[in-house]
C-alpha cells in the first residue's frame, strides 16, 4: 500500500516494481503456510485466528487499493479513457465491494456454526481466497498502478506485460472471479442456511418463508436484466448477443423456479387451504419479468433490426403492427397462465414464452447477419422473421397443444442439458442462427411426441434413474 501511494504521488517505476514484487512474496507466503497445514495438520486454535485475520487484512487493504488504482490510472496514466477503459474501473469497484462482502458474510454465517456448535471449517470456499484471490489482486495491482518507461530490465519487463493486458482479458478474469464469489457466498447460504433461519425466526414459517423467498426473486430480477440487456446490444446492432441474453433470461427463469420449488415455496403453509387460488408476489413478479424478458423485448429488437432495412419490400410490411401484436398475445398468454385452475403438472397449454422467444429470434441473427454481408437473402430472411412473428404469437395462445416443461427434462436427463449446453458453442461459427432455428423449430414440432408422457412423470426434476 505505501508503494501504491508512492507510486501515485511519484509516478516512479522502480516504486512500481518494489510493490508489485512485495505483493507477489506476500502471495506466495500465503500459499505455502496453507500448503504446510495441509500436510503436517497442525491445528492450533491461535494459527487458525491468525491466518483468518491476516487475510481479512490484506484484502481489506489490496482491493480497495487496486479499485483506487484504476481510477487513477485512467485519469492519469491514461487521460481521456474510452468507455470501455471506464466500465471497467466500475467493474473492478463493483469485485472490490463484493469481496469485502462476500469475506464479512462467511464470518456472519460461520458464527451460526460456532453457536450451534458445529465445525466451520469443512468444504467451503475458505481456500478460494488464496487459491484464487490473492493472484487476481495481484494481477489488478500490476495493472492498476503500471508506470511506462520504466529501466530497461528482465523484471520491468515480466512485470509490465500485466500492466498491459488487453481489457478483454481482463474482464474475462474479473467476471469469473465475481461469479466465483457469488458462489461463495451461496455455497455458505446453503451450508449455514439452515442454521441461520432457525435462530433468526424462532418458529414463525411466515416469516421463514419471506426470507427464503429473496433468493428466488432475485434471480427473477436478474431475468428482466437480461432482456433490457438484449435490448441495448440490439440497438447497437448485435442481435446474436442479444440472442445469448436471451438465452440467460430463460435460465434465469428455470433456475428461480427451480429454486423455489427447492425451498418448498410454491407449496402453502399448514394453515391455508390447499383448494384456494393464490396469486404471489413472486409469481406476480415472474410474470412481469416474462413479458420484458420473452414478450417485449423480442418485439422490441424485432422492429429495431427490420425497420434499420432500407429494403422496400420490407418497409411496406406492417413491422410495427407485428410487434405490438407478438407483445400483446405474449402477454395474454402469460395473464391466462397465471389465473389457470386447471394446469397440467409438467406441460404448458401453448407454447411457453421463452421458447417463442428464442425461436422468433433465431432467423433475426441470420437476417442480421446477411445484412451486414449485403447478401440477396437479406429480404428473404426478413420476409421469414415477419412470418414467424407471426406464427409464434399464435402458437404461444393455442392452449389444446401440449408443450412439454423443457427445463424439468432437462434435469431428468442431464445427457440432454448436456448437448443443449452444447449448442450455444455455434456462436463461434455463422452457422449460430440456423443452429437456434432448428433447435426451436424441433421444439416446436416435440408435441408429436411428448404429449405421451404421463404427467406426474413430466412434472418430475429429478433424474430418471435407468432400470
């Protein structure tokens, strides 16, 4: 840290490389004494305090110290950042919070551990600071603080390559870093969950239930992110990673269900009547989080895309209409799910919404793509996308048709997810939007099949052991 402030009031290399080096030996310490107590198990109560807390100290100092770091250097190492330069500062800020956060949380749930007597320290993340942490703060600290024309030496050099990674890179690594930490914090959700809610609500399952039902909700909002989010990079012309925003909005929207059902949400309490219809605030909010995410927004960047076509074939078809028309039945059919007495455990009457989604979708990235190749197929696959606007709209209110709950069979058979994870891999290939058509297009026509399947069968998430 006193180099790191040096360095900013200097603007000297060799301040630069002193910090930088000092860091990497605090790094490397810290791996060898957790490889030591690993191999020879010496459990003192004191080492165990020792090494937590200095931890909490050198990452209380580090990520702090690099989010500093990075807003100076972008005002004045490089001044006049662009805006990508920028979001990345934000983002470094946003890892900074969420490590600090993440470090306070484990010591609150752990506590829960200690009164209930039971041992904190089992399969957690607790390694994850130094396996993953320490390098990532010291890659963050290498680049935050770089100093051009540096002495012309073998360490300079090595040192100042880190100041000079690309920022694709460097998102890449934050981002994974981030997630790693969110999952940190829900690996001790799951692990001391328990613990905490029996201490906090004493009995009451009313308000149990309020505090579990956070973390699906949340994940409901984080459907709705995805759609404004496939909106943005539509109005910037990117339609295929809009599509993939798409497709996180429907894993969104399998994974708070899942969730919930999980936590034993979705069934009603002791005292309330199981015949009574009721409407949720979750459920309210899934709902609204379907329309922006699988209703609006595919309407939204469908007319985006075609009205940027100065083709006059296309100009002359109601593309405005169509739009208004996909939003509206996509969001009639979602308000008929909704007040549905009579579902069918594990099938949708109609089409669902996410699979309308992304399969309207799908001829967008090929007519995109033949756009900006000045193709003649542009005005075919423009023609194409109006028809299955339309066709999709229609398909999602024809409620006689059974469409089997893909997420749920998917859990059933993880060969399928498998192979489903596979699919979006064609994003790296032009053939990205023929790939998605043809999977929506299979989908479409699966109730030939499926309507077989017993629903109590369907309704199922758990894997379908073979006989």
């Amino acid at each position: 840290m006193i180099c790191a402030i040096a360095v900013m009031w200097t603007h000297s290399p060799v301040l630069y490389v002193l910090g930088v080096v000092l860091l990497f030996i605090s790094m490397t310490f810290d791996l060898v004494d957790g490889w030591f107590a690993a191999r020879y198990h010496p459990h003192p109560v004191m080492a165990q305090l020792a090494d937590r807390i200095m931890d909490k100290v050198v990452y209380s100092i580090i990520f702090p110290l690099v989010a500093v770091g990075t807003m100076w250097r972008i005002h004045i190492i490089s001044p006049g950042p662009n805006r990508a330069e920028l979001l990345h500062a934000i983002l470094v800020l946003v890892l900074t919070v969420t490590v600090l956060v993440r470090d306070n949380f484990a010591h609150f749930m752990r506590g829960f551990a200690i009164r209930s007597d039971q041992d904190p320290e089992h399969s957690e993340f607790a390694r994850l600071r130094t396996i993953v942490a320490a390098p990532v703060g010291a890659l963050l600290y290498a680049y935050a603080f770089y100093v051009p024309e540096g002495p012309a030496t073998r360490i300079y050099s090595s040192i100042s390559w880190f100041g000079n990674l690309p920022l694709r890179g460097l998102f890449f690594i934050e981002i994974i870093f981030l997630v790693i930490n969110l999952g940190s914090i829900a690996l001790y959700c799951r692990k001391y969950g328990t613990l905490c809610l029996d201490e906090l609500c004493l009995g009451n399952e009313p308000l149990r239930r309020r505090i579990l039902s956070f973390f699906p909700n949340a994940l409901t909002v984080m459907n709705a992110m995805m759609g404004l989010l496939a909106v943005f990079f539509a109005y910037q012309g990117r339609i295929r990673e809009a599509y993939l925003f798409l497709i996180g909005a429907a894993a969104f929207d399998k994974l708070d269900g899942a969730l919930a059902r999980k936590l034993g949400l979705t069934e009603p309490l002791p005292t309330e009547k199981t015949n009574t219809h009721r409407i949720s605030l979750g459920g309210v909010l899934d709902d609204i989080s379907d329309a922006v995410s699988f209703c609006i927004a595919p309407a939204w960047i469908f007319y985006i895309a075609l009205t940027a076509f100065s083709n006059p074939v296309i100009r002359q078809m109601p593309i405005g209409w169509i739009a208004w028309g996909y939003a509206a039945l996509g969001i009639g059919r979602l308000i008929y799910f909704t007040l549905d007495k009579n579902p069918i455990p594990g099938f949708f009457k109609g089409m669902p919404t996410p699979a309308a989604a992304l399969l309207c979708m799908a001829p967008l990235i090929i007519f995109a793509q033949a756009v900006n190749e000045g193709s003649q197929w542009a005005q075919f696959w423009g023609l194409f996308s109006c028809g299955i606007m339309i066709f999709t709209a229609l398909l999602m209110n024809l409620y006689p048709i059974r469409y089997l709950h893909l997420g749920r069979y998917m859990s059933r058979h993880p060969w399928f997810a498998r192979l489903t994870l596979l699919l979006p891999l064609s994003v790296f290939t032009p053939y990205f939007g023929h790939v998605c058509l043809v999977y929506g297009f299979l989908y479409t026509l699966s109730p030939l099949i499926t309507w077989r399947i017993d629903p109590q069968i369907a309704a199922g998430e758990t894997r379908v052991k073979p006989a």
